[in-house]
C-alpha cells in the first residue's frame, strides 16, 4: 500500500466544498445536470473542460463530492499558498515529471477520494482537443473511473481578456457517466497510455457535444 501520510485528509477539501458552494451560489446561478451520474463513494477522476481560471472553483461549488484538483504550482503564491493546501488543491509542476504530485494525487485515488483534472494542461477553448497523458496514467494506475464534466459560461468566445462571468449569470455544469479508459488488461505500457488517450478524448468530446446540445450554449 502506498504511503499515503502526506495526502491531504478530507476535512480541508471538506472545508473548500463549503466554501465554493457559498462563493459560486453568491456570484453566479449554477445550474447542475447529471450530478446523480457521479458515484457517490470510492475513488473517481474528474475531467473537467478548461477555458476560464474559474472553472476550478466553479465544479468545487456544485460538485456532489469535495474534490481535490491538480492544479499549477504557480498558482501557489503568497497567502494561496497555504489556502490552497489547507483545502485540499494539490500543486503540480506542469514541465517535469513531479513525482510528489503523482503520490499526492494517487493517494487521493487510494483514499477512496475524488481528484480534479485538467486533461488540457492549461486554459484554451475548453473543447478536450489536446490532451495531456496524465489523465490516462493516473486513471489506468489507479483503476477508478473517470466522471467526464462540461463547465459552460464561464468563458465568452471571441474576447482576448476573458472577463468574469456576468454576475448572477448562469452557468451550466454538466456531469457524465463515468467510464473505464483502459483496456482490461493493466498494462502501462506507453503503447497502452497513447490508447487509453484516444478512447477517454473520444468520451469527452462525445460529452461536451451532448452538453452543449443540453444546454444550448457555445461555450
């Protein structure tokens, strides 16, 4: 079993729940669809679309589960630093293999937890267009299920500065069934990874489309 001391608990990540549900509810009028989809107990692996800083807080609001993200070591800055940790958000350095961060994330998994994934690496269109192999690593090393999930509203298309979304406007967040990206047989190979990439992409986009037909929004 994997030494998993230095994984936060679930009373921080708790925490940050409750503090996104007031902050997200306050600003915004979220609208959640398909959150009965997300098991409601055992390891599962979110992937989430990413075309706004908000995003993150956004599903840690509406979220059925507190959720621990994966989220770029230099967001980790000054007095986030510590807020960050103390609820639950575990730092990766995006240009290196932060093996820190693969335990962290890993013992998440191994807790029983809920972990949060850009698979994109970064924010851009939000359209699951290119994906990083993380997502594919982790869900194959670790077993559980990925929960593909659609933040729209966040991000008007078209602007350069992408400004907050209207204040008390809508913003639609929409869960999907949960599915296996590898193959049955455990391997871990590079071949089995590059695999596993092009059936989870085929299950995002298939679920952003079915979002944005749901919701009737872009974006």
């Amino acid at each position: 079993m994997r030494d998993t001391s230095a994984v936060p608990g679930p009373k921080g990540v708790a925490v940050g729940r409750r503090l996104g549900i007031g902050i997200i509810n306050s600003l915004w009028r979220p609208r959640v669809l398909g959150g009965w989809r997300l098991p409601a107990t055992g390891p599962v692996i979110l992937a989430v679309n990413h075309s706004h800083y908000v995003d993150g807080p956004v599903l840690m609001g509406t979220c059925p589960r507190p959720v621990h993200f994966l989220i770029k070591k230099e967001a980790f800055i000054g007095p986030l630093d510590p807020f960050l940790r103390g609820i639950g958000q575990l730092p990766v350095d995006r240009h290196s293999t932060d093996r820190t961060a693969v335990t962290s994330a890993l013992g998440v998994l191994e807790r029983g937890g809920v972990l949060g994934i850009f698979p994109e690496g970064t924010r851009g269109e939000g359209d699951f267009a290119d994906l990083r192999a993380g997502l594919a690593y982790f869900a194959v090393r670790s077993g559980a299920p990925i929960v593909p999930v659609a933040v729209l509203g966040t991000s008007r298309p078209g602007r350069l500065i992408r400004g907050l979304p209207p204040v008390r406007g809508r913003v639609d967040v929409v869960f999907g069934d949960p599915f296996d990206a590898g193959d049955g047989s455990g391997r871990r190979t590079r071949t089995a990874l590059d695999a596993a990439t092009v059936r989870i992409q085929k299950h995002l986009t298939g679920h952003l489309e079915y979002a944005r037909r749901t919701t009737g929004r872009a974006s």
